[in-house]
C-alpha cells in the first residue's frame, strides 16, 4: 500500500541512490557502448563526472514498504552495536502518526530515469525510551548509551545520564534523523518542523510518543586522526574539532546539557561504516551522545531557519 504524501521538501546536490545503483548504471553505460564511437563516449563520461544534478524529494508518512529502507539506515548508525534494529524498526511502523521518510519525487513515465519508487533515502522518527522500556531495542539502546558513558566519561557524569534515563517522571524521547550523505541538509528544517507538529498533536490527543522531557540523539560525528589523541578520553573532544555528518545536529550539541563522544573506528571497516576522509584528510569515525532539553527545541528550529532556509 503506498503511503500518504506529507508534503515537498527540498533537494539537491548529488545524484541520489546507494552506491550498487551507481555501478549498475556505469555497467551498463559500458555495455551499450560501441567501438566506433567510444572516444566521444569516453569525453562524455569525464565531462559529466564532477557534474551536480538537482533531484527533488518527498516526505511521505512511514508505512510496511519502508521497512527494509528504515532497517539500512539504522544499521549505518548503530554499525555493529548489539541493538535490535529490526524491532526497533517495528516499533517505528507501528506509530507512524509520527515521522517521515524521504523519496525522490514522482517522475513522469516517460523520463529515462529508473527510479525505485519505495526506495529510502532518509527518516525522521522518535521512539519514546520511557514509554517502551521493557521492549529490547529501548533496553539496548540505554545499555550502549550507559556503557559507552562508563568508558569515555566520568563517573559523575555516568550518574547523572542513569538518573535521567531511569526518570520516568520525565520521558526521554530518542530522536532519530537518518539519511544518506548525499541528501543535502536543508531537507532538515522541513522535515523537524513537521515532526515536532506531530509530537504535540500526539501529546494533545494522548497517542504513543507524546510529551518528552529530554530528547537523546547518537550523531554520526568525525574528527581528524591528526587531531585526535587516543590517551584522553573521547568526552574531551573540542566541539570545533568535530564534524558532523548530518550539518544540523551541530545546533543540537550547542544546547545539549550533557553529551560525549565515542570511537567506532573497529566498527567502521564496514560497507555501512565507510572509510572517511575530507580533502584527503584522514577522518576517525566517532558517534556524539546529547542530552536536550525539550524546551529548547524552539530555539533550534529558528537556528536551522537561519542556517538552512532555502
């Protein structure tokens, strides 16, 4: 069953598409060429390298066909962290009241483009860890959260996120925005407006994932191998030495109450992980845990206003 469109949300930037699409499409450019003409083909291909191409994305309400997409993009995060990223995928179907995902827009029939209509190239969601407590995925997740403190964080610090998590009075909500590197970033204003419409329409009408106190967010974050230093712990990482795979989630960090950062360099030797470098760069690969306080969201929003309005 096709899932019901929200609304548009910018795009553009770098053909989208996981990277099995892309060799697909250079084999096949490869067989359909002849000998007589393969040094014009040859120019063609070179010229378009380096070339942008502007594709439009839709947010549709998260349905069954997105499973699989959803599941990918969880994996990517998490690497090879022992959450079940099944369930939790479940879990995230079930209250589709809330969150989005994004597809490339609708083309016409006639277009030469091969485009997989349920094919993902994002999400936006929020599994309440108060309210599922008891389900593995939210138990999983609060142990690496918890675990992942004890190894790069004092024991001060270890105590405060515990007494948080284990505050049922004062909900944590994990906030969850995947998407592939190439979506570009504005797609973000649009697509945490819309999800925080649904957060208080489903507080207002008493639905799963309602009020929250505090939002958790694990952002896919790297820093220079030069600059790191494997001797002190990760908590310790300068905010300006830190980039941030998804541009928004910076604004995040700034009003986060309590946040650290952990390695997944072991992990990351992985097709989902990659191998990371910027300007030829060498790049670790951490994930940076925040706290935010909920009331701060509005401050956020007007924020990614400013930086990504389009």
């Amino acid at each position: 069953m096709a899932s019901r469109p929200k609304r548009r949300a910018p795009g553009g930037g770098a053909a989208p598409g996981p990277a099995e699409q892309e060799q697909e499409q250079e084999q096949e450019e490869e067989e359909d060429g002849d000998a007589e003409d393969s040094d014009e083909g040859e120019g063609e291909d070179e010229a378009a390298v380096g070339e942008e191409v502007n594709v439009e994305f839709e947010a549709y309400s998260i349905s069954d066909n997105d499973h699989d997409g959803i599941k990918k993009l969880l994996q990517q995060l998490f690497l090879k962290a022992p959450v079940n990223t099944a369930e939790l995928t479940d879990l995230l179907i079930q209250q589709n009241h809330i969150g989005s995902v994004i597809k490339q827009t609708e083309v016409s029939e006639d277009s030469d483009d091969d485009v997989d209509e349920d094919e993902i190239f994002g999400f936006i969601s929020l599994l309440n860890l108060t309210e599922r407590k008891g389900t593995q995925c939210a138990e999983q997740i609060k142990e690496l959260i918890l675990s992942s403190c004890e190894k790069n964080c004092d024991q001060r610090v270890v105590e405060q996120l515990d007494k948080l998590l284990s505050d049922t009075s004062r909900p944590v909500g994990f906030l969850l925005s995947e998407r592939f590197i190439n979506v570009p970033a504005q797609i973000a204003l649009p697509m945490h407006q819309q999800l925080q419409k649904e957060l208080a329409e489903a507080h207002k009408t008493n639905k799963p994932c309602g009020k929250c106190y505090f939002y958790l967010l694990i952002s896919k974050t790297f820093v220079e191998a030069t600059k790191s230093n494997s001797k002190r712990k990760w908590s310790n990482q300068k905010k300006d030495e830190l980039m941030f795979a998804n541009a928004e989630e910076e604004f995040f960090y700034e009003k986060a109450i309590l946040k650290f950062n952990y390695s997944v360099q072991e992990e990351s030797d992985t097709c989902l992980g990659g191998r990371w470098s910027f300007d030829d760069v060498p790049m670790k690969p951490l994930r940076t845990v925040m706290l935010v306080p909920c009331d701060k969201v509005t401050e956020i929003m007007e924020t990614l206003k400013e930086h990504l309005a389009v």
